[in-house]
C-alpha cells in the first residue's frame, strides 16, 4: 500500500512538469522500485529454508513477470 502511493505521489508530481524527461525518469523509478521489491520478495523466501517457499514466490515473481511483458507487447 505504501508503495502505490509513494509512487502516486511521484507521478503526480511528475504530471505537472509534463516534458518527456520527468516521465521517464517517474518510469525508471518506478521499474527500479518494483524489481527491489521482487528481490526482498525472493530473498525473504530464501531465508525461511523452505524450498517449497521460494520456489512457490520464485514462480509467482517469474509469472508476474510473463503478465507484464505480455501486457506491454500489446501497449506498444
């Protein structure tokens, strides 16, 4: 929840200056902040030692993954 509205904010205030740069660089950070996500995602299942886990949160993360690339082909 937090982050949906760290990156609200951020893209709000993006919004108003409106030149190309400052929306590439709210989409930069906003890729950057979801990959660190996955990683204390995955790094959080690695630590329980349960391979049923991370394997389980690896598939999730790989699948979610698959979603957005397919969800971006159509875009463009």
């Amino acid at each position: 929840m937090l982050g949906f509205v760290f990156m609200l904010l951020i893209d709000q205030c993006s919004t108003k200056k409106s030149d190309g740069r400052q929306k590439s660089v709210t989409a930069t950070l906003g890729l950057v902040v979801h990959a660190a996500v996955d990683g204390v995602a995955l790094g959080a299942a690695a630590t329980t030692s349960q391979a049923d886990v991370e394997m389980i949160v690896f598939l999730a993360i790989m699948l979610h993954k698959v979603k957005f690339l397919i969800i971006q082909s159509y875009n463009n």
